[in-house]
C-alpha cells in the first residue's frame, strides 16, 4: 500500500505524511497533532522554517507561532 502524500502550507512541497507534522485549528487554537486522527481540517508543515514562511499566510493565522513554539519544545524535549 502506498504512502499517502500531504502538501506542505509553508512551502507547497509534496511529501510523504509521516514526514510532516499536522496541526489543527480548534475553537481555542492550534493543536499539534501527531497521530494524524483528530477531527477537523489540518494543514502539514515540513519544520521549523516552513513554519515562519507560514507566519505571513493569513489564511491560518497563528499557525506560525504556534508551530515555532511547538518545534522548538521538540528540540528541547530531544536534547534532554
């Protein structure tokens, strides 16, 4: 079976979905969503830089800090 492909909203790149991190928008903000199966519409990112292109876009607005924010306790999470 083949791997679905998502589209990035920072970049507009096609990638396979395990590559990207989904968020989606709820009635208080942006969630991450890492196991790809809460309902609503998500958008994908590829990373961090990605997520500041996104910043501009006012077509999700917050998006862009939510996801920098988000990115940035992964990496702290990691390095721990």
């Amino acid at each position: 079976m083949a791997t679905p492909a998502r589209t990035c909203v920072g970049c507009r790149t096609r990638r396979e979905q395990p590559r990207l991190q989904r968020f989606v928008r709820r009635d208080d903000g942006w969630s991450a969503d890492g196991a790809r199966r809460s309902a609503g519409r998500g958008v994908y990112l590829c990373g961090v830089q990605c997520a500041g292109a996104v910043i501009k876009n006012k077509r999700f607005p917050g998006l862009g800090a939510f996801a920098i924010t988000h990115y940035e306790l992964q990496d702290t999470h990691m390095s721990d």
